[in-house]
C-alpha cells in the first residue's frame, strides 16, 4: 500500500491527464465504432484501477517518478499551425511516404500520402471504412493495458493513431516515416501507431519523436506491430525529445512463421524517458534482432525494458543494447528472454554494453534468461566500465589530444549501433549527432 501523500501526488498528475477526456468532442469530431468505444471504456476503467509506477514496483525500482508526479499537463487547445518550412530539417530524403501529427493531431499539409503507394497509409478514422475488420483485430490486441498504467492510458485517448498495412508479398526499397513532432510546453499527446506486415513482405519504418522547443511536456505512445509469416520489417526508432520532456513507451511486436524483424532504437532526448519493447514469436523459425542505444548526459534518466518471448520451436533472436551515460545521469537496462516448454532448437544471445563518462554516472543492466526447454543456444552478459586508457594512450601516442582521442573512442561505442541503420541519411544525422553530444562536456 502506498501512503496517502504519495497517492495524493500521483492523483494530481493523473488528474490532469484525464481532463481531456471529460472535455466535450465537438461536433466536428467523428463517431467511434462501438468496439472501438469499447476498448476505450475498458482501458479508462483499468485507469482508474491502477496506481503510478513506484520504486517499490520492480520493474520499476531504478524508475523513480516523482519529478514527473509533480507536474500538471494539459490537454491541447489551439494545434500549432506548422508549414513545410518549419520541419524541412527532419525530413529524411530516402522516405517519399510520411506521416505527420503534431502535439498529437494528425498534420496532412505536413504529410506526404503517395495516392498510387502499394501499401495504404493513413489515419485510424480515415481507414476504418476499408480497413475496419482488420484494425478490428489488432488495435489493442498486443499492448495489453490490464497492469500498464501508460499503455491504459493511451488506450483510454485512443480517438486517432497511424495506421500502416502493408499487402502480402509487396517488396517495400523506400522507407516510410512517421514524424511525431512536439511543440507546445505542458501538453500530453498520446501517441498511438499499428503496422501490419502482409505476409511475404518487407518494409523499413522510421518512428520519429522530435521537439521544436525545450519546455516540459509529455509523450505517452504505444506501437502495436505485426509481422506476417516470412516478412521482414526493419523498426527505426528514434527519440530526440526535450531535455526536459518526459516520455514513456511501449511497444508490442508479434512474429509470423519465418518472420524477420530489425529494431534499432535511439534514446537522446527526455529528462525521464522508458522503452518498453515485447517480442512474441508466435510460429517456428521466426527472427528478431534488436539493437538499442541510450546516449544521455546531465540529470537525465532512459529506461530500456525488453522482453523476447520464444514461444516456438527454431527462433532465433539477437540483442545488443548500448548506454553511453555522462554528467549525473542515470541509464537502466532490463532484458528478459523466455523460452517457453516445447520451444525447442531456440538461438538467443543478448549482451548489454555500457560506458560511464563520469564519476557520478550511473548503469544498471540486468539481462535475464528463463528457459524451460533442454535443446536450445541461450547466452547472455553484460559490462559497465569507462574507456580503455591503453586504447586512449595508443591514440594520443598518435598525435591526438587525450580530450579528442577520448571522444573519438566515446563516438565509435556509439556509433556501432547507428551504423545499423538501414537508411543511409538518416545514420548520416545521428552520427554527427552522436559526435556533437560526445564531444560536448558532460
């Protein structure tokens, strides 16, 4: 049981989350399908059932909140009116197909829908028509909200979300992006995507959060995927938000049959900020790489939680997860693989890889294997340390300085991830982003 201080505190942040929903729609605002009005009502009611995630929680103990339950949000009154111009800078020249929200409101003269594109793009409303049996029976169906506060949240806002069906056997060379753009200070947006991979298919998707300014606000988001049998997704994630943002994440992904998926996420932004990513194998032979990077300096705090379910015979899963941590900041990494009974002929490895750039730097890694069948290749580790003074004395007695031959090493630790990016522009921005905070005093 918690105090009565500690749930009057999180009462006032709830509280102010949940404003929004007593607001009346409007007129302008379109009729929800009764099942989708439904799960909505289902996860306001677990809402109200479940309490803010404490240190006294488990997954939760190196996560403490109690910046983010002192703070008031708001619901979004005026959209900000954003043209072309002002985004140009995060657009990525490789992907011709974008979709773009803004605070949380779906923004078309931001966007980019190929009206010809083989795969169908869109809003949740404006794909309901065609699309409604399908989204019927997925949205919701993979982030379970029963014990999740955030992700009961966000279902319980679930009015809009991006929507992307990929047709079975439809080969997809340029990427698509989906721009989550922050601009006003004191907002919560709820962020909501599904991507459907057709069976036979591959695609690669940029999942994008940004900020324009660098107030506090709050980014609440949920990602449903699903990847049909043998089809191939490659998942870029990138989270530049504020340095003061908060924002918290989850993200469920179900495999096919011979299903291939590639996560690659990047943690910059965010005073607090928390990935939670599952991975289901459902059918034999499925495939799962997911490699992840923290880069974060400051009083800053990034939490990565992952879970890769082997629930079938022949998968095979790969992690690597980086934390790169200066000033006084703070970087946890959890990573659980289950092998369940039956599941025989499982392929995992999992290493967890972390350097500390100051005395007051912090990393907890904790990778985690349970495994209930006998014939299976699981391994597991993790490091923490500082830079190899052999390898800096070996570059300085090149000629570099000990500060640059320092960032030189910092930058290719990091940089081993961002060269997995599958998109050649975009690793071209983060890694000259990722040498600019390297290179930047802690």
């Amino acid at each position: 049981m918690r105090s009565a201080t500690a749930q009057g505190t999180e009462h006032s942040v709830l509280d102010s989350l949940l404003t929004a929903l007593a607001l009346p729609s409007g007129s302008s605002a379109p009729k929800q399908p009764d099942w989708l009005q439904t799960l909505r009502d289902q996860a306001l009611e677990r809402v109200g059932a479940l309490t803010l995630p404490s240190t006294h929680d488990e997954a939760w103990r190196f996560t403490p909140l109690a910046a983010f339950s002192h703070q008031t949000f708001q619901p979004l009154r005026t959209p900000t009116d954003l043209q072309s111009s002002d985004v140009a800078h995060l657009t990525i020249p490789e992907a011709t197909t974008r979709l773009v929200f803004v605070d949380g409101v779906h923004a078309p003269q931001l966007s980019s829908l190929e009206s010809d594109a083989v795969l169908v793009l869109g809003t949740l409303h404006a794909m309901l028509g065609a699309q409604e049996s399908l989204i019927q029976a997925h949205l919701g169906q993979h982030a379970h909200f029963q014990d999740t506060l955030f992700t009961a949240l966000n279902t319980a806002f679930l009015q809009e979300a991006a929507v992307l069906v990929v047709p079975p056997d439809t080969p997809l060379a340029a990427p698509v992006h989906l721009l989550f753009i922050s601009t006003q200070p004191e907002v919560a947006s709820h962020p909501r995507l599904l991507l459907l991979v057709g069976a036979g298919s591959k695609v690669t998707v940029i999942e994008d959060y940004v900020a324009l300014i660098e107030g506090t606000y709050f980014t609440n988001t949920v990602t449903e995927v699903v990847v049909g049998a043998n089809a191939q997704l490659e998942h870029v994630r990138l989270q530049r938000e504020s340095a003061q943002a908060f924002h918290m994440a989850s993200c469920a992904v179900s495999l096919g049959a011979a299903s291939s998926y590639h996560s690659t996420s990047v943690a910059l932004g965010g005073q607090i900020s928390r990935l939670d990513l599952n991975v289901l194998q459902t059918a034999e032979g499925a495939q799962c790489t997911l490699d992840g990077l923290a880069l974060i300096g400051g009083e800053q705090l990034a939490d990565t939680h992952s879970f890769i379910d082997h629930a079938k015979p022949h998968g095979v899963s790969r992690q690597l997860h980086k934390c790169i941590v200066g000033g006084t900041a703070h970087a946890m990494f959890n990573g659980q693989v289950m092998v369940r009974p039956g599941a025989q002929h499982t392929d995992s490895a999992q290493s967890s890889r972390n350097l500390l750039l100051s005395a007051k730097a912090q990393v907890n890694t904790q990778p985690q294997l349970e495994i209930f069948a006998d014939d299976v290749k699981c391994t597991h580790g993790a490091t923490v340390g500082q830079l190899d003074s052999d390898e800096v004395f070996y570059l300085q007695s090149r000629g570099l300085s000990e500060r640059v031959a320092r960032n030189l090493l910092t930058y290719a630790f990091g940089a081993e991830i961002i060269n997995r990016i599958p998109v050649a522009s975009l690793r071209q921005q983060l890694e000259q982003t990722v040498l600019e905070q390297t290179t930047s005093p802690s």
